[in-house]
C-alpha cells in the first residue's frame, strides 16, 4: 500500500524519451490484510488493546495528581503506538518513471516526379519547392516537436529512407524534472528548519523537566504536573521531527540538517548529467538545398514500411508523407498502410501537384544511326508522350546540322502529329537522305503549346556520321537453310549492304542472290579483312586449315569484325566432338559459350521438336537494343512472346565468365541444376564481338511480321560490325558496352589499340577525354585488361551523370600524325518518374481512410503560383490539431532504502526508549510499581 510519493531529483534524458525518480512510502504488513474482515479485525484489536491500556493506567494512578495521570497514559499511549507503527512497516523506494516521448515521422518525396511543377500553369514552383516552403516556413516542425520527437526522412528508390533532420521538443515529464529540481533545493531548507525546531523543542522539554524536578523537590507536588506534561509532549514531539527529518534526508548527516556542516554536493548527479548527454542531432539549415528530386522510382510503401520499423508504433503519434502519390516500384502504399493501420498508427498524406495531368509533351527517346552512307536513306524516330487535359496537336521538327554548328535555325522537315494525354507512346519517323561526308549531328524538336510546363524535355539530339562506303558481310553456310535463305535475301536487297555468301554444299554454276558467291573462305588477310561481319550458319567450320582461322582469328581480335554464329544440328555437334583436333580448340575460343562434352546426357540439344517453347530472357536482354523489335522493350518482348518461340537448340555446357547471356531455352525439363540451356550469348573478342544463337529459327519472326524479322538481324548486324563501322584508324578501335543509357549507369570503355608499327601498344596506362553535354571535359584513365587474348587491349568505366549526348574521344599519335578515335554515347532521363504526372489521390484517400488519417492535398489557388504559403500553413494546422502526443510511461519499481530503514528503525527506538524511561522516572518519584 503505497501511503504518498515524493519526487526525487531527475536522471538524465535517453534516446527515446526521459525518466525520473520518485519517493514512495509503503506500509509494508498492509499486505497482508485482504478483505475488509481483516481491517475489521486489526482495528478492533488496536482498539481494544488501547482501551484496555488506559483503563489500566486509570485505576493505576488513581492516586496521583491528574496531569501526571495524564502524563503517564501520554507516554505509555506514545510508546504503544510506537510499536504499531513498527509492526506496520514503513518502507521507502526510489521508483523510476520511464517516459518514451510521443513520436512524429516525416517522409518527403525527393523522386524525379516531385521536380514537376505543383500547379498547371506556366511559373508554377515545383513539387520539391513547396515541400521544401512546408518544412521552412509553415513552422509545422516546431508545432509538431514542441511536445514530441520529429523525425524527418528522404525517400524515392531505395528500400530505406534517409534520415535528414530530428527535432526534439520538451515533453511534460522534462518540464516536472525542472520544476522537481527546484522543489527539492526548497524541501532541503524546510528540512534544515524542522531539525533546528525538533533539537529546540527537546531542549524546551528538558527545562520543563527540570522545572518538575525542581518543584517536586521543594515540596510543591501540585504545581509539577503542567511543566511535566508540557515537558513530556515536547520531548515526543521534537524527537518526532528531529528523527523524522534525519531518516527522511539519507544523503545528509544529523550535523548538516542542523547546519553544523555544509550539506554535500550532488557530484554523482553532476557526472551522471555530463556522461549521459544526448549525441546531438541532424539538424537540416536550408531545405532547398537538401531536398534534391533526384530519384529514379518512387517506393512509398517501402518508406512506411521501414518507418514502422524503426519506430514503436506505441509512441508513434503519426506519420506525415509529403508526395504526388505516384509509386512506380516495391511495396505499394495500400499493403504498407495496412501495416500501420495494425500497429495503431496513422497517416496523414499531404499531396502535391495537381489531380489533373499538367499539360506537357515531351520526347521519351530518340533512335538515329550512328554511322550511315552518303545517298542512302534512313530512318529517324522519336518516341512522344502528353498529358494534359485534351489531347494536343503539336508540330515537330527535324533538325540536322555539322557537328560544330548550332541547330536552332536548320529545319530540314517537320509534321503536325495529335497526341493523346493519357500517357500512350506515339512514335514518330523521318527520312533524312544525307548528302555531305563527315561528323553531323540531328536533333527533334517539338513546338509545345504555351501551357507546356517543362521546356527541357522538348528537344533531343544525337550525332552521326556519313561514311563513303557500305557494310560487307560474309555469309557462310553449311548448307541451304530456311535461315540463311531469309537473311540472304534480306541483306541481297538492302542497299546499304554489299553480301558474298559461301554455300558449302553449294555445286558449281549454281546461282546465289548475293552480290558475289565464293567458293571458300577468303585466303589471305587482305580478302579476309575487306568484311565487317561474317554470319555463319551450321558451318562445317573443319572445312578451313589452321591457317584461315588464325586469320580469323586476327580479323576479330585485331581489325574489330563480327562474328554471327548460328548453331545447327548437321555439322556443330560433329566437329565439337572432335577435341583432338587444335582448329576445334582455336573454334572453341570464339564462342562464347563452352562446348558440349561427348556425353549425350549433358547439354544433348534438341533436334525434332515438337513443341514450340519461348524464350527466357534475362535482364540484360531487357537493356540489348538489337533485340528490341520495334521502338521500345516492352511492345518487342511482347512481339517475342507473340511469335511463340522456338523447337529446337545445339546443346552447349554454359556460358563463359565474360560473356553475357540475352536467353534461356525455357523448357523446364531440359534444365540441369536449374540452368536453363543457353539460347543467346556474345562476348568481346578483341577489339570484335562474337554473338551465339542456339538454332535458326529466327524466321518464325515473320509469322507475326514480316518487319520483326528485318529488324532483327539488321540490328543485329549493325551491333556486332559497330567495331568495324566506327573504326577512325588503323591502329585502334574504341568500344563501349552500352551507346544509349540512363542518366546513373555506369558505361564499361573497352580500347585494342596498336603502335606505329602495328604492334599492340604496351603502355601503362592510356587517357580518353569525356566531353558532357554541358560542355565539361572528364579525364578517363584506361588501363590493360588482364586475360585477354590480344595485348593492347585497355579497358575502363565511367558512370553518366546528366542526359544528353557523350562524346568520348581517345587521342594517338604526336602533333603532326595525330589520330582521334571517337565513340557517342546517348544518355536520357528514366521515363518512368515521368509517366504519369498527375497526383494519385485515390491511393493517398486510401492509405488515409484506412488508418485513420487525413489526406490533405496541397491545391495552390489558380492565378497565384506563387502563394503557398495560406494553403500550406492551414494544412499544417489541421496536422497539428489531429496529431496528438501519445507518450508511453513505464514505471520500474526500485529496492527498499535500506539508510531510511535503518535511520528509521534507530529514530523510533530513541524515541520509545525515553518514552518509557520518562515513563519509569515519573512512576519510582511518585512512588509506583
């Protein structure tokens, strides 16, 4: 039974919260009565034994004066109750109040989306602005943290949230422990001043025994009762306040409390105060400069969710997230909202932007050839999107200009095109018919409308060049298949292309639809070198000597060509088994895969199928644009999946450690430790490219669109004769992995270079320049790769950080024979922050309502873009209205005092003790048993 409390000095504020200790006292043996018959019992005992007591001591003293009766049935009454009081058991404790103080968590959106404008007219601040005004200006940070934690946290593409500012306010227990502090210098005097008050009413009680001493000794027995009654009810009640205050004040001696000696200081307390210190907390300066829309997709989910996580949702008063509610990747908010609406704890979205899309058009991408030939056509085409509230009808531009000029005034064609605002792609294509050799650069441009909010996304370019001479490929066949007919047919007609071909069944006489036909592989390096690419279909490649594949081999490695093998089951599985053989040794280095072994059972292929199984692509596949069969990946997987696939493959062991995998033959039932058989791989050979492909069957393509087909193997061709086509000298060949990429990848650099006399070159290092968009030139240090087949091989890598067009050019030779080998790299923006504009109140209405939260979208007022600052204070004063604390106190009882025990214990025997010695003194004077 806890009897009061009395608060003690605070301890130190901890990392959640802030605890303080306090003074209870407790009758311990109060415990043992349960139930009101045993509180009926114990006072009717009490009662009967005090009652008892002072009939006796009535009858006892009959005789003597009454104040001296009285004083007698005082001291004897003191005495008993004394002994009550110590059957009872007062204890005291230093319990510990444990506060964990209310908690706020802020989450701001800093994804790509949140750098649109927060309004649908023309000077609007951006989304990331008016983020950055709330936090700055409303003042709903310090509202929020004047009685709470408040956390502050980034968030876009990463799984957890980044931790940008905290702010901790003075809770309600915080402001106690001050006022406790100041209440315990006080209670320190009082307990002075009740001491020096107790030590003089002893001294008073002992002159009034004197007194009675006095009187009786004298012979005037009837004036000694009053000074001996007085006497005797001082002396209990200043041993009553000096022991008292000496048992309650532990930390203090008897002569401190009467001011003989200074009181201690509180030293352990001081270092307690001084370790115990919080670390001090982030705390952000300029908003604008921290909140950065940089991120590549939106995870709201995921933010809650890790927010959940770190906090306890027990003291988690509310989580406020400031977004366009656009999630385009991990979690989705419903999922996370339910989380939190099982932990109690609720969310209150403020939306930013405008529920309807902005009206905006922009060029998503932009695909143009990298080296052409003077006269013959080609193709440029743009990918276009709006939004808006009505679909729009803009003009667009070609542009096409030298390198060094400016393109603003060089329209060379345009068309008007009508867009549809609900986010559908709309491609676009222009015929350009270069004229003009040498380095030129092209660009689209679309005149937007004047509501067009973002300007930047309105032009694209890219450079190119117009080379004199045409693509010479090689196709070579071990016997007339349905394959190499299409892809003979499709290179005889192209006219950018000059096709020998070399049937090897082939009979003399016979007629080729190709511009030359040979009768074996080229002899001598000069034949041999004039190709760029070489497709090889099923070949029976022992049909060549040791000697035209070191010559191959030197074709690859040193003059950048590119080698199109396509597997087949007649002649791959006869000379692959035939390891004894060096040439099959020397064939197995191209590939890059690893050849089957002889046992049937491991990697056997498939010949005769008879069902057609899809393929399996792999995430590089997805970044490949040779397999890209129309303008963009999504429309030329699904054209992949239309086309059914493929029967049949030439078994292989696996992939080469360099080599990159594009497809897996997806029958499950030919997987061995749940590999997949190779279908599609290609790896770098020197300074050429090397691709594999499990079997023909490519022209299945055509059975959805004769164009699929087409675009397949010309950009396949393209890809792997790149080395060749980019070629500025003969002593070298720049490459790199990726020509298009987004803005954060990071671009592999790959350079076989020669010296002056056609040596591979043997230097520590060599040094590209980077030229970025905005005009800035980087330094790429390349270094020789380790492994390779051919020395002077030198390799490198560089991370994009801006979009636009790249230029990376690698310098040899001195001044007056200088060579520069040059290589484009197109780097845009990821679209899928940009997709979809318009703010998602229909998630954030629904993350509210299912925890109980408010949506609060930040809508600014039309005509005043820049006038915010209304509208976000009165969001901000609805958050903090709905947004009440909730901190959590934990008492953790302490151990009984085990000083006050003993002070009390000594305290209540001195004062029974003179109880009952004043008692024996008064009855021996007066003569009493």
């Amino acid at each position: 039974m806890n009897l009061f409390a009395q608060s003690a000095p605070p301890d130190s504020v901890i990392s959640d919260g802030a605890s303080r200790r306090e003074i209870v006292y407790s009758l311990e043996r109060v415990a043992w009565l349960d139930g009101w018959w045993a509180w009926a019992l114990t006072f009717a005992v009490i009662a009967l034994i005090l009652w008892l007591m002072v009939r006796l001591y009535r009858r006892d003293t009959e005789e003597l004066p009454p104040l001296v009766r009285t004083t007698l049935i005082f001291l004897r009454l003191t005495t008993l109750l004394g002994l009550i009081f110590f059957f009872f058991g007062l204890t005291r404790r230093v319990q510990q109040l444990v506060t964990r103080q209310s908690e706020v968590a802020v989450l701001v959106d800093t994804s790509q989306s949140m750098s649109l404008p927060a309004a649908n007219e023309v000077g609007a601040p951006t989304r990331i602005e008016i983020a950055s005004q709330i936090l700055s200006e409303s003042g709903v940070l310090d509202k929020l943290s004047a009685q709470q934690r408040v956390t502050v946290y980034g968030f876009d593409e990463g799984d957890e949230p980044r931790e940008l500012d905290v702010r901790v306010g003075q809770s309600e227990l915080d402001a106690d422990a001050e006022d406790d502090t100041d209440t315990q210098a006080e209670a320190e005097v009082v307990s002075s001043r009740f001491a020096v008050i107790g030590l003089l009413t002893v001294l008073t009680a002992l002159v009034l025994c004197l007194v009675s001493l006095f009187l009786g000794g004298t012979g005037r027995v009837v004036s000694l009762g009053q000074p001996l009654l007085g006497g005797a009810v001082l002396i209990v009640l200043g041993g009553v306040l000096l022991g008292g205050t000496w048992t309650l004040n532990t930390q203090r001696s008897l002569a401190s409390l009467l001011g003989v000696e200074p009181p201690p200081a509180d030293v352990e307390a001081e270092q307690e105060t001084d370790e115990d210190a919080p670390p001090p907390s982030p705390r952000v300066e300029d908003w604008n400069q921290t909140l950065l829309a940089a991120g590549a997709q939106t995870h709201i989910g995921d933010a809650i969710r890790s927010v959940l996580m770190r906090h306890d949702p027990a003291t988690l008063a509310g989580v406020v997230v400031l977004t366009d509610g656009q999630t385009n990747g991990g979690t989705p908010a419903v999922s996370a909202a339910s989380l939190a609406a099982r932990g109690g704890v609720a969310i209150y979205p403020l939306g930013l932007g405008s529920s309807e899309a902005p009206v905006n058009v922009r060029i998503v991408d932009l695909d143009a050839p990298r080296r052409v030939y003077p006269g013959d056509k080609f193709s440029v085409s743009a990918v276009l999107q709006a939004s808006g509230t009505e679909d729009l009808k803009v003009q667009v531009q070609l542009l096409d200009g030298a390198d060094n000029e400016q393109l603003s005034s060089q329209v060379i064609d345009s068309q008007e095109v009508e867009l549809p605002v609900d986010g559908t792609l709309t491609g676009i294509r222009f015929e350009v018919e270069p004229e003009a050799v040498g380095r030129r650069r092209l660009a689209i441009r679309v005149v937007a409308p004047p509501e067009d909010q973002n300007s930047e996304d309105n032009l694209r370019d890219a450079r190119y060049e117009v080379v004199a001479r045409k693509l010479r490929v090689l196709a070579i066949a071990g016997g007339p298949t349905r394959e190499y007919r299409f892809v003979r047919n499709l290179l005889y007609r192209d006219e950018s292309t000059r096709l020998d071909v070399w049937l090897q069944t082939g009979q003399p006489g016979m007629s080729q639809d190709a511009d030359e036909q040979l009768s074996g592989f080229p002899e001598t390096a000069e034949a041999l070198f004039e190709y760029d690419a070489i497709v090889a279909f099923d070949v029976d490649w022992l049909q060549l000597d040791a000697a035209q594949l070191d010559l191959m081999d030197r074709w690859l490695s040193e003059q950048a060509g590119g080698l199109i093998l396509v597997a087949g089951p007649v002649y791959m599985p006869e000379w692959s088994s035939k390891r004894t053989d060096p040439r099959v040794s020397k064939l197995a280095g191209f590939f890059p895969v690893n050849l089957a072994t002889n046992n049937p059972l491991l990697r056997g292929g498939r010949v005769g199928g008879d069902t057609q199984w899809p393929l399996k692509f792999t995430p590089e596949a997805l970044r490949t644009e040779f397999l890209w069969l129309t303008y963009e990946p999504k429309s030329s997987f699904e054209a992949w999946e239309e086309s059914g696939g493929v029967y049949d493959y030439v078994g292989v062991k696996d992939a080469k450690p360099a080599a990159k995998v594009y497809s897996y033959f997806s029958d499950p039932t030919t997987a061995i430790s749940e590999e997949y058989p190779v279908y599609m791989a290609s790896q770098f050979f020197g300074a050429g490219r090397v691709f594999f492909q499990g079997s023909g069957e490519m022209w299945r393509l055509r059975g959805v669109d004769d164009a699929l087909f087409d675009s397949y193997y010309t950009k396949l061709l393209r890809w792997v004769s790149e080395g060749r086509l980019l070629r500025d000298s003969n002593r070298g060949i720049l490459l790199v992995d990726r020509p298009r990429a987004l803005v954060g990848e990071t671009v592999i650099v790959r350079a076989v270079l020669s010296d002056e006399q056609f040596e591979p070159l043997d230097v520590p290092s060599v040094e590209a320049d980077l030229l970025a968009p905005g005009g800035r030139i980087d330094k790429i240090r390349l270094t020789p790769l380790p492994g390779e087949p051919r020395a002077g091989t030198y390799g490198g890598r560089l991370v994009v950080r801006e979009a636009g067009s790249y230029e990376l050019r690698l310098t040899l030779g001195d001044a007056l024979e200088e060579q520069v080998l040059r290589q484009t790299i197109q780097v845009r923006l990821p679209t899928l922050e940009l997709e979809r504009p318009r703010r998602n109140d229909d998630d954030l209405k629904a993350v509210a309502a299912m925890t109980g939260g408010v949506f609060l979208p930040i809508d600014l007022p039309a005509g005043s873009a820049g006038a915010a600052d209304a509208v976000s204070v009165a969001a901000t004063d609805v958050l903090v209205e709905n947004i009440q604390p909730q901190p959590q106190t934990t008492v953790l009882p302490g151990t009984p005092d085990r000083d006050f025990g003993r002070r009390m214990h000594a305290s209540l025997m001195w004062l029974l003790a003179t109880c009952l010695t004043f008692e024996w003194v008064v009855r021996r004077l007066h003569r009493l048993a």
